[in-house]
C-alpha cells in the first residue's frame, strides 16, 4: 500500500487521487471475499483425520500447496516489476538531464572568469 498510494500521487497527482483509491479499495475487498473458499480448496483433508486410521490416511489429500506457491511467487515477481520499471524510467530521464560541460572554443578554453558553459540536451 505504501508504495501504491507514493506512486498514484506521484505519477497521477491529487485529482482522482481519492477515486482512484476507493477503486483500489473496493478491489481489495472483494478478492478477500475469494480467501476462504480458496483456503478450503488449497488446505486438503489429511489434518482432520486421525493418525490411528490407516484407511482414512490413505484416501485423504495433503492439499494443493506447491500450486498455491507457485501462484504466490509469480505474483510477487510480477508485482517486482511495477517498482523496477519505474526506477529503469528515472534512471533514463537522469542519464538525459545530465549536464554535458561544453568548453567556448574546441581548445577547451573557459570565459575570462574561468567557469565553463552548461549545456543540457
């Protein structure tokens, strides 16, 4: 959320600051509303079985974790990107504003005050 919230003022300013960020709320509520029945339907059988029951063990599921994982990861890899493409965009917006120092004549030769002059591209 913090990085959410720095980025929308940032990059949108405070216009629709406050309907851009019900939206996201909204959303966020209602993918919470998909956390228990995909609790349900990752956590398996196996822990409400009782060990003694050999029968019972052998038909039970240890659940979907390693997919439920999987998911997890790639989506916080995907979500890595957001930051890095907007520090790789600050990073070339800098390299462009860099000033270049460019001498009075091709001798590199300075004014009679000895400074130089700045040129931006």
């Amino acid at each position: 959320f913090p990085y959410f919230f720095a980025s929308l003022s940032k990059k949108i300013g405070f216009r629709y600051f406050g309907a851009l960020s019900g939206i996201a709320f909204c959303t966020s509520g209602i993918t919470q509303l998909a956390i228990a029945p995909l609790a349900l339907f990752v956590e398996g059988s196996c822990h409400e079985v009782d060990s003694d029951n050999e029968v019972d063990l052998a038909n039970c599921t240890e659940g979907r974790w390693g997919q439920i994982h999987t998911i997890q990861i790639l989506t916080l890899l995907a979500l890595l990107l957001v930051p890095l493409v907007d520090i790789c965009a600050e990073k070339q917006k800098s390299r462009n504003r860099e000033p270049l120092l460019k001498p009075y004549d091709s001798y590199g030769s300075t004014d009679s005050h000895g400074s130089t002059e700045l040129v931006y591209p």
